[in-house]
C-alpha cells in the first residue's frame, strides 16, 4: 500500500467520524425540536413532569426501558394512561425524540462495559458456579433465574450489588426453604407452589418434590437467598467487573421482553 492511498484513507476515515458526529448532534437537535412540539405540554421541557404527564427523564423505570420498548410506546401510545400515538412522526423523528430523551435521562452515549465478559463467562461457568443455578443463552442451571436478559434493564452498580448482597430487598417467593421430612431427611430449595397443607419445593438438584405440611417434621422459611451471600469477598475486584461485563453482554443479545418486571 503505497503512503498516498494510506493518507486517503485516514482522510475518509476522519470524515466519516466527523460526519457521524454532526449527524448525531443533528438528530438530538431534531429531536429536541420535537419533543418540545409534540410531548413537553405533557411532560415538561425537561421532561420531569407536569399536572398532565409524568415524569420519564428521572424515574428508574422508565430510564431501564430499553429503546425498543420507549420507541414502541411513543410511536403506539399506552392505553389507559392519557398517552397517544405519535406513529404519524414517521421512524425517523420518532428515533430523534427518543436519543433526545436518553440526553434529558443523562445517557447520551452508551457506558463502557467495566470488565473483559470473556473472562466473565469462564467464571460464570467455574468458580463461582453460577452456572449451576442460573441459565444464560440456554445454558445452566433452573433452580434460579434466566439472567440471559437480566442485565438490559440494570447498571453495572446494580448488578454488581446484586451479586454481592443477593438478600438485600429479596424477593419473598426467592427465600431458602429447609423442610425436613418424617423419615429424617432435610430438603432445602426454594418453594414453587405453597398452600396450608402441601409444600412443592424445587431442591437445588432441580428435582421437585411434593410434600404433604402434615407429615413433615419441621418447615423453616429462612430470611436469605439461596445465592451465596460471601461473593464480595471470595472474588477479587476485577473478577466481579467480568461477570458483571459477561451479563451486559449477553443482555445485549437478549433484552428483556418485559422489563417492567425485572
């Protein structure tokens, strides 16, 4: 390659970066302009809020939204709640005023992942034996959640949180449950299905098992997770930054379906 078709080519280079860069600036500007049109006598200018609309820069659960849910519910409206369709704004505004709207929630371009996922998904699978509760793309354990879309609606503080605190704010259907049966045997796993009289309890094998309350020696429901509560200690910094990498990853392969309910 000769220097001059090497100098043309950072030429191009450099002038599609600057190109992407103003097309960018563009559409939140085009964006802006919209939103101010069409949604700020609702939701405000800087889109906190109003006596007509609530606020959808500052709420957490509409900043974990992925795009596809927020550019679905502008374009389609939400029934029941005041907001309309703006299908009418063609894909492109739509587009626009939702890159706006990530600017107003302080996300303007996209975080770095924190860690190398690589070395996150060989843990995943190792040490720590994730894998033998949890599933991802398909692969793993059933006793816990699918976290193959876990990620798409978290931070990496939350995530990581989650793995070091797994009992804070915890679920009550996601409590240890230890029953021990008339024959003497302890059975610890968390409940599936629970009534005054029978107990189905999935045990950490996976297996499930139908108990009758009335023939059990004794039935504790314990105030902690079954996850492990001592990751923070057991893994180093940098390892806890690859699993964290690993779940962003693969929730970008795989966004939630219904992230109101992460």
């Amino acid at each position: 390659m000769t220097r001059k078709l090497m100098r043309q080519i950072i030429q191009i280079a450099v002038l599609f970066g600057a190109l992407s860069v103003v097309l960018s600036a563009q559409g939140v500007d085009a964006g802006k302009h919209t939103f101010a049109s069409n949604c700020a006598g609702c939701h405000g200018l800087d889109a906190k809020g109003s006596e007509r609309g609530p606020d959808i820069a500052t709420r957490r659960a509409i900043q974990k939204l992925p795009d596809t849910s927020l550019a679905a519910i502008i374009r389609n409206g939400k029934a029941g709640t005041g907001m309309p369709p703006f299908h009418s704004l063609g894909e492109p505004r739509i587009q626009a005023v939702l890159k706006y709207l990530r600017t107003l929630q302080g996300q303007g371009s996209a975080s770095p992942l924190p860690g190398d996922p690589n070395a996150g998904r060989v843990l995943f699978a190792g040490t720590p034996a994730c894998s033998n509760c949890h599933t991802t793309n398909g692969e793993g354990g059933f006793i816990a959640s699918d976290l193959s879309s876990y990620a798409s609606s978290k931070t990496a503080d939350e995530i990581r949180e989650s793995i070091t605190n797994p009992n804070k704010n915890l679920d009550p259907r996601k409590r240890t449950v230890v029953a021990k049966t008339s024959d003497g045997a302890t059975l610890t796993g968390v409940a599936r299905n629970e009534d005054n009289f029978s107990l189905q309890l999935q045990t950490l094998d996976g297996a499930f098992h139908l108990l009758n309350k009335s023939e059990l020696q004794s039935l504790e429901h314990q105030p902690t997770s079954l996850m492990p509560a001592d990751y923070a200690s057991r893994l180093t910094r940098q390892q806890l930054d690859d699993l964290v990498s690993y779940l962003m990853s693969t929730a970008q392969i795989h966004p939630t379906k219904n992230p109101e309910q992460e």
